[in-house]
C-alpha cells in the first residue's frame, strides 16, 4: 500500500478529488505520440467526442509509457465546450483533419496549482491501463517526484555518450523525448570509440527510425548486428561497455541511403579506421 496517492495532493492544493477526471494519453498511440513530440499535447487533449464527459470541473492530464506509469503534465480549468470549427486549429498541429467536426472542442485553462510537479510527478495507473480517463478518487499511487523536469537536447555536436548513458536515454522516452525526436528525425555517420584502446568504428544511420532507430540496435544487441562488433564481443562479451557513441554529421532523411553510404565511406577514409580502428569495409 502507498503511503501517498495523487488525490492527497489534491486535497493539499485544496482541490476535490470528486471534481477532477484524470486523463492518462498513452504514448504507444502514434497520433498521440507525434502531439506530444511537437509541442500540441493540450490541443489533442481538447478534441474529444461529443458525449465525453463534461461533468468535472479540472482535467489533470498524464502521459504514459509501457506498463502502467504516468507523467503528470498539468491541471486544467474546463470552461465548457465548443463546437468544433477549422477556426481552433492552431497553425502547425500535426493532424489537422481532427478538427473536421466529429469532435468537439473543449475550452480548457491550464492552472498554477501543482505547477511545481510538472513533468516531475509520476503515478502508477494501476492495472486498468485501457481505462484511459478515470475519476481522481481512484486512488493512484504516487510512484516518484523527479528532481530534474524533461531532459533538454543539447545539439547534435554535443552528443558523446557512454553505453549505459545511451541505454537510459532509449529507455526513457518521457524525460528524454526530446532527444528522441532529436535522433529520430535525422540520418547520420556516427562513431563509436572503444574507450579502453582508442579504438574506432564509423558507422551510418538511415531508415525509417534515423539514428535512433540504429543506435537502439546497439543498446538491444550490444554490436548492432556488424561483424566487426559482433568479432569482439565473441572473444570479449563485456566490451561493450567500454562503447562512447558521438556524432560525425548529421544528414538529411532525403537522401538515398548509396549517398549515406558514400558519406560514411569518406570518413572511414579520413579518420584510417579500416587501416587502424574496428571497420573492416
């Protein structure tokens, strides 16, 4: 049993749970997904159908990963619903073809209250995950206050991370989402550097996923399915570990992936490492 649900806080900030929905958006819904990646999650929060439920003064809004965890993102005010028109649609909304009127739009105010747990405070849903809004007398428990809000990224020239860093990051796409809108929204000539020989190993990203895409191959494998990483880690099962990752340049997602190649190939060439690093082509 919890020793603190979110409805305690509630009651703290002098708020009725009995008047609060909780809304958990679950990540795994690409169109939900690519709101939150761009900014629009209170937009794609308002658009609901027109029988959702109006009876609760505040929304407190939540997203989810796997399992049954939730981010809190924020209590709103609802002020009422409106008609859905073109007109609400905000310029550069993702999926504009929401607003074609089989939604409503629902006026909601975000409040200062609790501001201070923003993007800090996770709950556990509990098991009812596919019940995604419940009343806030279900009693969640409180998982863990973060004491670092979102991770920001910091550009690609300044991305040079060990193998374990790598790992929490891909693990972690609620603290770190925008480094995975950052990876994945590029193609790359990376390298990986064996920190205990000075080793080196270029390598390039593309596809669907860009270089995050590649470099989660690494962290699910350990060698990324190269012969060359795949050589060590036979004779050397632990090597990996030693793997730093960075980033030679960054590409765009409309090249073919024979150009990404080439551009790899140049830089094998600059920097030897077919001659004296991991690459064997």
């Amino acid at each position: 049993m919890s020793s603190i649900y979110f409805s305690d806080i509630l009651v703290k900030a002098q708020i009725d749970p009995k008047d609060v929905l909780l809304i958990r958006h679950p990540l795994s819904n690409k169109y939900c997904r690519r709101c939150f990646e761009d900014g629009y999650l209170l937009e794609y929060t308002r658009l609901q159908k027109s029988n959702f439920t109006k009876e609760f003064k505040y929304w407190a809004i939540f997203v989810g990963n796997s399992g049954s965890m939730a981010l809190y993102k924020g209590l709103f005010k609802m002020h009422g619903v409106a008609v859905n028109e073109s007109q609400f649609c905000p310029t550069g909304f993702p999926f504009p073809e929401m607003y074609d009127g089989e939604c409503v739009y629902f006026d909601l105010e975000e409040l200062d209250a609790l501001g201070d747990l923003k993007d800090r405070l996770m709950i556990d849903w509990g098991q009812s995950a596919r019940m995604w809004h419940q009343r806030a007398t279900n009693e969640k428990a409180v998982v863990a206050i973060q004491r670092y809000q979102r991770e920001i990224f910091p550009g690609y020239e300044k991305v040079v991370l060990g193998y374990n860093e790598l790992g929490e990051i891909l693990e972690d796409d609620i603290t770190y989402s925008d480094w995975h809108t950052a990876l994945s929204s590029i193609y790359a000539v990376y390298l990986i550097t064996d920190t205990s020989n000075g080793k080196q190993y270029i390598g390039s990203a593309y596809g669907k996923d860009g270089l995050l895409g590649r470099w989660r191959i690494y962290i699910a494998t350990g060698h990324g399915h190269t012969k060359e990483m795949t050589d060590i880690l036979n004779v050397k099962p632990e090597q990996y570990k030693h793997f730093q990752f960075s980033i030679l340049q960054i590409l765009p997602k409309n090249l073919s992936d024979d150009e990404v190649i080439k551009i790899e190939s140049l830089y094998k060439d600059k920097l030897l490492t077919r001659q004296f690093g991991m690459n064997s082509n």
